[in-house]
C-alpha cells in the first residue's frame, strides 16, 4: 500500500479522545476472586476490557507459604497508567511483618522496570494482614508479576519513508520490545488520529538521558497507521525500538 494511500485512510479515522473514551468507557466486566498460592489465600482483582484483559498476580516465594498461612492482602488492581501503556513486568521485594501482624517495613528488591508498577505493588503488600501468633518475622520475600492476555491485536506500524533523517538512528523495529541497551532503546505511544505519537514512555531503566532523547526525538517526527482493510481488534498504542548508531570514540 503507497504512503499516500495510508495518509488519505488515515484522515477518516475517529479523533484519538474519542477512541480513548470508546475503549476506556466500556468496561465488560468487573470481578473479585481468591486464588492460594503455597497455601496462602490472596484476594486477586481483575478488570476485562475491549481490547486487554488485565490480570495482576501476586506469587509467593519459597517460605512465605509455609511461615506465614492465612495471610489476606486487599484487591490487587492494575494501576490504569499501565493499563493504558500495556506495560507488564515483574515486582521483587522483602519485607517484615511486626506483632501486630501488619507489615512494618517493605522494599523493591527488584524492579519491574516501571515505577507505577513498583508504586502499586508496594501499596498492595504494605496493607496485607498476617496471623498475629506467627508475625514479628523478617526478610519474607514477594513477587507480583504484572502481566497482561496475550490477545493479538492490529497495532499502528510505522509509516515507511515518515521519519526525519538522524545522524543518531539508523532505524525502527516495529511492536520489538526486547531489552533497551546502548544500541536501541524501546518505546511505547499513543498514536493519535493523523498518525502522529503520543504520551511517549521508554522501558530503558539505567539508560543515559541522551540515549533516550534522542530515540523520542526520532519518532516525534514519525508517522504511523493501520490499514483501515485489514479486519480485527484495534489498538491505538504501539511500541518498537529505536536503533541507535554507536558514537565515533
């Protein structure tokens, strides 16, 4: 299909609020249910939606199970930043419980590369509620492992021939989301009605500043669509990764 033939489609599509509020104010269904892990019951929350299913799942490390059973925590939900991103990954952190059976202290041990998620993991495990003849423990460990349903969906792609030179890029991998290092750093937008990026967030914790701007900087100027032909469940996000060139020493 010609670049022209894509732009001219384009131009029909909905506004990008109007497609935001279509997907986001249509919620399916809601509900609460327990799942035990290692013989510990967790109330787990999830939130289906048109295009996602969003489930959060907290996992037990070996000992938690065994030292502590009966443990309740509140509904995990997903936090909707993430939702909106699609962003998944997995929360490591150790934590203490006092006499009183509540948690007295809680830190990441391990990032899931995202702060909202850390944020809410952390939020979650703090108001868990442990069996007061078996508290005053220390050094438990938790994971909770964000992940969303593997639904294939039809995502913008880049536009062939959109993007503006860069002596610093030499190039964009559609819907790659392999790890972010010095020679490519991974994107995730919004895509609004005339093609143009949105909202853009990189997964490339520890990376340099320069890196990353200059990889959003590269798709500000980019272009993307989906041919309005091909049949199927839409998403207006999408991701990929900017190639970098390596610097000259």
């Amino acid at each position: 299909m010609g670049r022209r033939t894509i732009h001219r489609r384009m131009a029909r599509l909905p506004s990008f609020g109007q497609r935001l509020a279509d997907v986001h104010g249509n919620l399916l269904k809601l509900k609460t249910y327990l799942i035990a892990i290692a013989g510990v019951t967790m109330p787990m929350h999830e939130a289906s939606f048109p295009l996602r299913c969003a489930a959060a799942v907290l996992a037990i490390l070996p000992g938690l199970g065994q030292a502590m059973p009966g443990a309740t925590c509140p509904p995990q939900v997903y936090p909707r930043e993430a939702r909106l991103y699609e962003l998944e990954g997995k929360t490591s952190m150790r934590f203490s419980v006092g006499q009183d059976g509540k948690v007295a202290t809680a830190s990441v041990a391990r990032s899931s590369g995202w702060k909202v998620l850390d944020d809410a993991a952390l939020s979650n495990v703090r108001q868990c509620v442990f069996p007061a003849d078996r508290a005053a423990k220390e050094n438990f460990s938790v994971q909770y492992v964000w992940d969303l349903d593997d639904t294939e969906l039809l995502r913008p792609l880049l536009v062939p021939g959109s993007c503006q030179p860069s002596p610093r890029v030499q190039g964009y991998n559609n819907l790659d989301k392999s790890a972010s290092n010095d020679s490519g750093v991974v994107l995730r937008m919004f895509i609004g009605s005339e093609g143009a990026p949105a909202r853009i967030v990189a997964e490339a914790p520890g990376l340099p500043a320069e890196l990353v701007e200059a990889a959003v900087a590269y798709v500000q100027g980019c272009r993307f669509a989906i041919d309005p032909e091909v049949g199927g469940t839409r998403s207006w996000s999408t991701y990929g990764k900017v190639l970098l060139r390596r610097q000259a020493l």
